[in-house]
C-alpha cells in the first residue's frame, strides 16, 4: 500500500491530518506532508478513511 499526494490540488484544509495524524501532516507552506507513505497494512482503514476525507481529492492509495 502505497499513498501519493498531489501537492498542486491540495488546499491544506488538514482533514487527511485531523482522522490519520500519524501519517499526514500540514507543513508549513501549506501543503500536505506525508509521513509515512508506505503504510504497514494494518492500517489500511484509518489510512483509507483519511484518503477519502480529503474534499478535493488530492490522496491517492495504491496497492
Ligand atoms: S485533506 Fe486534502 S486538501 Fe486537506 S491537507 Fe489533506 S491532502 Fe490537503
């Protein structure tokens, strides 16, 4: 399981940060950081509910 960000569509509006600290932060230039973009598969429901709460759709999940 592979997470990608899309810097240029992310609004840094925080969601994927507020549901999965532990793998998304917002840096200080605004834009998503991801902090562990390959994820151990235990996680793959947090990590997924935090893909999906982005409301411009800017995390993906491969894998
Ligand atoms: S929820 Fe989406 S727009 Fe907000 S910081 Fe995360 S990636 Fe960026």
């Amino acid at each position: 399981m592979k997470i990608a960000a899309d810097v240029d569509t992310c609004q840094g509006l925080g969601m994927c940060e507020a549901m999965a600290p532990d793998f998304f932060e917002v840096g200080e230039d605004g834009y998503v950081d991801v902090l562990d973009a390959a994820p151990a598969e235990e996680h793959r429901k947090h990590v997924m509910a935090a893909v999906a709460a982005c409301p411009v759709s800017a995390l993906r999940l491969a894998g």
